[in-house]
C-alpha cells in the first residue's frame, strides 16, 4: 500500500514537471517581439502618468489627513465620567472616594482595573486608608482600613 502511494506522488510530479516544462518551451517560442514588448510598456507608462493627476481626494478624505497630524486635546480612552469624578475627589478631601471597576485580568494572579490602575487582591490604593480585599469577574471588594468597611463595586461596561 505505502509503496502504492510513492508510485503516485511520484508520477504527479513527473508530469507536473513534464507539463511546466512544455509550458516553458512553448511560451519560449511565441515571445513577442522586443520592440513591440517595449511599446506596450511604454503605453502602459503612459496611461498610468496620465490617470495620476485626475484623482482628487474627496473633502472627507482631507479633513482626515488634515486632523492625523494634530494633537489630541482629549484622551479617547479615558472615560470622561471617571476623569470627573476624580477631579472632584481630588478637590473635596473629605468626601467619599468614588472607585470605578474598568476590567479584570484573570491569570496566575488575578489583577483588577480600578480608576486606570490595576491592583492584586490585598494591595493598597492610591486613596489613602483603602486596599483592594477581593476580585472576581463581576465585582470588587475594597475595604477601608479606618472603619472597617467594605465597598463593593461592579465592573463597568
């Protein structure tokens, strides 16, 4: 049965050998001329030179390429709620801190996203008095070491 098979493979590749080398030969022997070949390229130069020019960008298409160089006065992936509420935690000391759950990272440790840092179960936060308790995929523990109390969080979306 093996021996079968070789016999096949090898009789494929024999007559696609045979055939590519017809192809070859044959193709050889109706080769246009040279200066006919050099005309139609430089028809084809020809023709490609003029149809450069008569395109024109479409205005939608130039705004674009007139915004890609300039600076981005916000950040696209900053929730704008999040950049608020830490503004304003930042301005009012004794209020309550606001946490937002933005993502989970589940690997050989399990890190949770919150206000665009990514903390381990256990880990301070930059809030004074509070560390990250417990993750999970849904929700957030933190706990406030002063009093004593959980907040629990929900990611999200």
């Amino acid at each position: 049965m093996e021996k079968k098979r070789q016999y096949i493979i090898l009789s494929v590749m024999v007559i696609a050998i045979v055939y590519g080398a017809v192809e070859l030969l044959s193709a050889r022997s109706g080769k246009a001329s040279a200066p006919a070949a050099k005309t139609d390229l430089q028809s084809f130069i020809a023709q490609t030179m003029a149809g450069i020019g008569k395109d024109t960008a479409s205005p939608y298409d130039a705004y674009v390429v007139s915004q890609a160089g300039k600076e981005w006065t916000r950040n696209p992936f900053a929730h704008s709620t999040l950049v608020a509420d830490l503004k304003r935690a930042k301005s009012d000391k004794a209020a309550k801190p606001q946490f937002v759950y933005q993502g989970f990272i589940d690997g050989p440790r399990k890190v949770a996203i919150i206000n665009n840092v990514e903390y381990t179960p256990g880990e301070a936060m930059e809030q004074e008095g509070f560390f990250v308790k417990a993750i999970s995929p849904s929700l957030v523990v933190i706990e406030n070491r002063k009093g004593r109390t959980e907040i629990k969080v929900p990611l999200s979306e």
